[in-house]
C-alpha cells in the first residue's frame, strides 16, 4: 500500500473513489468490482459517453504490480484499459514494455480526485463482445440498485445473470 | 390511490416494490424512473436475461388510468410492455382494446410481492435502438450507484448522457 506525501497509506478503494470522480466528471460511469466471464474481476468497469467499455486495474503495492501475470486478460473484455495508482506510488515500472505503454493508460488519484497521466489507446471490441459486456454491467448495477432499495434476505442469493 | 382488503392505502412506490421483487425472482432487473428520449418517464424499466428492453407502467388511480392518452410512446421503447397495478385495483379497463391487451402484460402487486396476470407480447425493438436503450440504461443504473458511493455535493448535477 503507498503512502501519500503526509505518510497517510492510500487503499484500493480510496484511490477507486479518486478515478470515479474524475470519470463523473468526463462521463464515463462506471461501477467497482465487476466479475468477467473469464474468472477475472476488473477494479473498475463502465462505459464512457461513446459507449466504448472501459476497464481500470489499481494498483497499490509494487508487489502487486510487478507479480500479476494476467491482467493482459483484462483487455480482452474492453475498449480501453487503464492502471490506476495511488499519489507517491513509483509507477516507473508501467512505463515498461511488459505493461504495454502504447495500449494502456495511467491515472494517478488519492481519495478526492484522480489525474489521468497517459491516455489509453482504443482497440475496438468485437460488436457483438461490447454488446454482451453492456448487457452484464447494465444487469449488474441494476441488480446492485435493486439490492439497496429493497435489502430482502430472501432475495440477497439472487444473482445478475 | 387503491386499498388493499384491510383498506390501506397502496401507493405507486410499493407497488414498484413489489413488481421488483417478482422481476428479481424472475431475473429481470430494473430500475425506477428512467426518463425516455421521448421526454417520458417509465415507471420502471430494465432487461431480462435474454437482453430484451422490459418497460413498466405503474397505476393507482382509475382517473390516471383512463385519461392516460400517451402511454403509447412507450412501447416505442421496449420490447415487452407490462401494467402493474395494486392488489384491489379494478384493472377492467385493462381488458380493453383501448390498452391493447394483445400487446401488453397485467401484474397485480403489493408491497411484498407480484403476479403476472397476463404476460406480455415480444414486439421486438431495432436492434439499434435496443443498443442505445441499453446503454443508457447501463450508463444511468451505474450513476446512480456512484452517487450514492460518493454523495460529493459537487458531482450531484452530472447526469448520464
């Protein structure tokens, strides 16, 4: 986990909270901790205003970083790819070949804002991928609204999809 | 407003309560309030498990019911157009032509739960204004949730799209 310059360690969701205020503001809504059809769960997900599928991976520890093998995975299921770290990280190593710098982009947030630092390159989705991955995010947070409107214990099993 | 068998009042809000739940059941996942291109406002409105656009019209007056004379514009917009109205409710009217019941679903709810009474026809949308209804669907289920993770007041007047 890193620390900001105040010593105040920055998590995961803190720095989510940072990228969805910046996403707010430049239309791109997107929801956390969204399961992928490939047993992956993507930190962030949504759709900006062009309806492209966007994916963001956080990163927190450089153990983390440096040791996930599969999150090239990740960009089977979107339009754009980005990694997220927190203020004070060294993100020195996403500027390497292996974390593919011409595809992916780099948002640095603390808890109350996010900076994107390198944009991330559109490689289009199949049609008929993007239009399966709209149905399961716009399922999915209905499924969560519909949760927190009516918090049923006999509907908590249910499931979108 | 209609009363149930012990006279109380059913209002709109628990009705929707009670068709959600039925839906959730049923996986079909809405949500309330969804303002259509057409400057109405679905009542309810979401997507099964096979990806058609399900829109709900919810009435708790016969005056609303019958003098409703827009109505129609909805079914632009879904592929499967139900009525829901409350336990108690005279819902002859919805037996006549005027309501197009080869064309439209009947659900009969309280605030803890729903019955299909007549099940809706599939008149399927364009499939590029299926793609569109979906994605905004998406886009607004998921600002909603990231208003209520993150209530900044400064976020509260993006709206998706």
């Amino acid at each position: 986990m890193a620390s900001n310059a105040f010593g105040i360690q920055i998590d995961s969701a803190s720095v989510a909270r940072g990228v969805s205020r910046l996403f707010l503001r430049n239309q791109i809504m997107v929801q956390p901790e969204v399961s992928l059809r490939n047993n992956r769960r993507a930190d962030l997900m949504g759709i900006n205003a062009k309806g492209e599928i966007i994916i963001v991976e956080i990163k927190v520890s450089r153990a983390d970083l440096l040791g996930d093998q599969k999150w090239p995975e990740y960009l089977d299921y979107c339009d754009r790819f980005f990694w997220a770290v927190p203020a004070g990280f060294d993100f020195s190593p996403i500027d390497g070949e292996a974390f593919l710098p011409d595809r992916t982009g780099l948002i640095v947030a603390d808890a109350y804002d996010a900076e994107i630092i390198r944009s991330a390159s559109l490689v289009p989705l199949a049609a008929a991928r993007r239009k399966v991955e709209m149905q399961r995010l716009a399922r999915l947070a209905m499924r969560r609204l519909m949760g927190i409107a009516d918090p049923d214990p006999s509907l908590a099993g249910i499931i979108a999809e």
